[in-house]
C-alpha cells in the first residue's frame, strides 16, 4: 500500500549485526578484532533494525542551571593536599586533589601496588581514613605485604572485592576519605555483559568509581593494566575520563623506578619522581645523582654528563672501555646508550679528532641503569672514549653536555641554563658544553683537567 500523500514518514534506519563498542565500526559478521581500531574482544552484536528514528525534545532548565556568562562565574582555588610520599606529590602537581580520578599504569611487577600502598599508609598516617580495595590479591596477602613495608595503620581498610556493586557498598560503609582500587580491570558490574577486563566492563565501572569520586569530593586512585605494546589495557576512553594518567616504569633488573604524568589537570605534565625498590618496600630518592655516580680516584675512560628527566636534571656517569684486538671486525657494546649514536661519535672521533678507533673494541655504559636517549649526551660520550682510548684520566669537577655533529660542531642543547646551574650545585665546577668550541678543542679541555693543570687555569679555559 502507498503511502498517502501530504503525510511526513521516516525511512527505518538499518543497523549492521556488529558494531565495535570502542570505535564504531560495523560489520555484517561477527570477527575478533576490530578492521578499523585493530582492538580484540570489542566487536558485538548490535540490536537489529531501530524501526523510526526517534527526536530529541528540548527540556526546560532550571534556573541553577540556566548558562551564564564566563565572567560571573565564581572561581575557587584548586587545593592539593599531601599524600606524604613527596616525590608522587611532585608529580602530580602538589598533591592530592578532592575529587580527582588518577590512574597509574606500568608493566606487571614494576611496583605499582607497593607505591599505592605506601601511598595509602602514609594518608592513613595523618589521621584520613583510607579504603584499599584489591581485587586481584586477597586481604591476608595484602596484609602480608604491608607487613613487610611497613604499611600498617588503623586508618587503613582493606578490602578484597572484584564485584562493583561491593565495591560501591564498601564505599558507604567506611566512608573514606582516600580510595585505592587495585585494579580497574579487573573489578566488573553485574548490569554489563562480558567478562571482567572487556572494554564495556572497564568503562562501566570507571564511570561508576568517578561519578562516586565527584559526588563526594573523594580522591580516587585506579591502577591500570598495559598491554604488551605498552599502552593502557581497555578502551582508550579510560584515559579521557581520569583527571591524571601517571606511567610507573623502570627495569625489573635494576632497582630505580620512574614515575611521571602523561595527562594532568591539576599540575605540570614535565615532572618526574624518583623511587628505588629495596627489600622493605619502596624508597623516595630526593637526590638520585648518587645512584649515577661512582666516585674513587679518577680513571681513564669516565666523563658525568647531565641528562633532562622532565623538568628534573640528574648528573649521569659514562663509562668506555677501549681495547685494541686483533679481530678483523671490531665490537661495538653498549648498554643504557643508542649503539647507533655510538657508532656515530667514533667515526667522528676518528675522522674529526684523530683518535684511531678502528682497531679496537668499544664498549660505553651508563652507572645505574639509566638510560640516555637524548642527544646531549654526546660530547660525555666521546670524552669518555677517547680518555679510555688514550689513558688520560678526567677530573671529577667536570661535566660536559652537548649535541655532536657530523662535522666535528659542539651544537648547543635544551635547558642548558638549568644543566649548569645542576652541575655548579652539585661541584662541577669546569664545563664543557657547546662554548668549547669543536670536539678537539673540547677533547683537549678534558684532557687538561685531570692532569697538573691548576685549577684557576683550568677556569679561565672554560
């Protein structure tokens, strides 16, 4: 039958039997993973034709809710409050803020769920009740571990709950003041399909947790999963709902810990804390410069140079080893170094400087683990190479960085003002940065300070 004439109709809409709950994508079959995100495990069935699209009516607003102008709108202060672990306030711009959703991530093992505890130890400490909710280890395990660090405090309640609706029961009960949830990906709603971890689950219970955090001005902080390319573990709306996305990284073979802000709305994105894990839990490290030196009679073959950790400068020890071989091909073995870069610095060496390197095996480490990637560490490096090339110590007053070329330059590097004045604190009282001019002349500096030269001539040098 026609439709009869004069009369408004609405064509049904079609919908695809599977559509993609992260991004959209919709497709006839149902596949794994997503043609148009690549995510897994995100493609579900749709609902079948929706029949005559419906309108959206206006609704009236309440005059305290009528939109203003931006200028009459009140302004209040945005108040931090300590959490007594200083290098995690300094991270996250001054301290906790009432209210503020934060997720911190990192790899499996890297110390997230220690530094949260003692995060919430010290909270407790200051007379703030504090709910810890673990869903991946239990209550007497959690116990356990806080033993050992030293974590105990009747402020601090513990709780071992993976069902939201719990969770969100447990909240009520203790009222806290402070709220720890070990892990986001692995606590799950019961009004939401799917296993715990799927993206439909992440993002319901996320947004349940931070509606919670907002309607009682109660700081939340959230662990988070990665995935093995490294990335937050769930959909990417996780990070869009969360006030502050810390990264808690460092290598398992080595003690040191990084934490810094990849998103911040409270505070700086460029600042960087410092942690060491120990056998009683996990250290701040106020000063870590001492974890990247190492100190004796000077030595061929080291030279400090002064990296940029965000908006934190740390002094770095290189050390080279350069033994001459009879091997047709040479090694060349770095480690916390780009072995590319390496390669690059001896070829301007001995092209350069005239330091012969061909015949001989390199190798170039950094003191601690740490690892430079910046270009800065440059001028270090070849300093280093050629004092263990040559057998010339360099003094322990002095720091170099700055940018090699291919041609020999000195090229000045970023923030060199605040590497400086690091330096100059810490006693590094001669400098080699790009005012030394070109690489001999850089090279022939450093070989003068660790010799009979005075040291009032030394800073007429530089």
């Amino acid at each position: 039958m026609s439709e009869p004439a004069g009369t408004l109709g609405f064509m049904a809409k079609t919908v695809s039997a599977y559509t993609c709950t992260e991004c959209g994508w919709q497709t006839a079959k149902w596949v794994g993973r997503c043609g148009e995100c690549q995510q897994w495990g995100t493609v579900v069935e749709a609902g079948q034709s929706s029949g005559i699209q419906k309108r959206v009516t206006a609704v009236s607003v309440t005059n305290e809710r009528v939109a203003r102008p931006i200028t009459d709108v009140a302004t209040s202060s945005i108040s931090h409050w300590p959490s007594g672990v200083n290098e995690f306030d300094r991270v996250l711009g001054g301290g906790l803020v009432p209210g503020a959703a934060i997720l911190v991530s990192g790899e499996p093992g890297v110390g997230k769920s220690t530094l949260l505890l003692e995060v919430a130890a010290r909270t407790a400490r200051a007379k703030a009740r504090v709910l810890y909710v673990s869903a991946e280890e239990s209550v007497s395990q959690v116990r356990l571990r806080a033993e050992r660090t030293g974590a105990l405090d009747d402020n601090l309640f513990i709780a071992a709950e993976t069902d939201l609706s719990t969770v969100l029961g447990q909240i009520e009960s203790i009222n806290p003041e402070l709220l720890i949830v070990d892990s986001v990906q692995t606590v799950a709603s019961s009004t939401v399909d799917g296993l715990p971890g799927q993206p439909s689950q992440v993002r319901e219970v996320a947004a349940a947790l931070i509606r919670v955090a907002k309607e009682r001005s109660l700081p939340l902080l959230l662990v988070g999963h990665v995935t093995k390319d490294g990335t937050i573990a769930g959909p990417r709306l996780l990070e869009h709902l969360v006030d502050v996305v810390c990264q808690f990284e460092g290598d398992r073979q080595t003690a040191l810990r990084f934490i810094r802000a990849l998103k911040n709305r409270f505070g700086p994105t460029d600042e960087v804390g410092c942690f060491e894990m120990t056998g009683s839990g996990i250290a701040e490290v106020p000063d870590p410069s001492k974890l990247f030196l190492s100190r004796g009679a000077p030595v061929s073959g080291t030279c400090v140079t002064v990296a940029m950790e965000g908006r934190r400068a740390l002094p770095v020890e290189i050390q080279a080893l350069v033994v001459p071989t009879p091997a047709p091909n040479a090694r060349r073995v770095t480690s916390g170094v780009d072995s590319s870069r390496v390669s690059m610095l001896l070829a301007v060496l001995e092209k350069r400087a005239g330091v012969k390197l061909s015949d001989c095996d390199v190798y170039v480490s950094t003191v601690g683990g740490v690892r430079l990637t910046e270009p800065s560490a440059d001028l270090a490096i070849a300093v280093a190479i050629a004092s263990a090339r040559g057998d010339w110590p360099v003094s322990h007053s002095l720091a170099a960085f700055g940018e090699i070329s291919l041609a020999g330059e000195i090229r000045p590097v970023v923030a060199a003002k605040q590497r400086r004045a690091e330096a100059m604190r810490l006693g590094y009282s001669n400098l080699l940065d790009s005012a030394s001019g070109g690489i001999q002349n850089a090279l022939a500096l450093s070989k003068r300070s660790g010799g009979s030269l005075r040291d009032r001539e030394i800073d007429t040098a530089f």
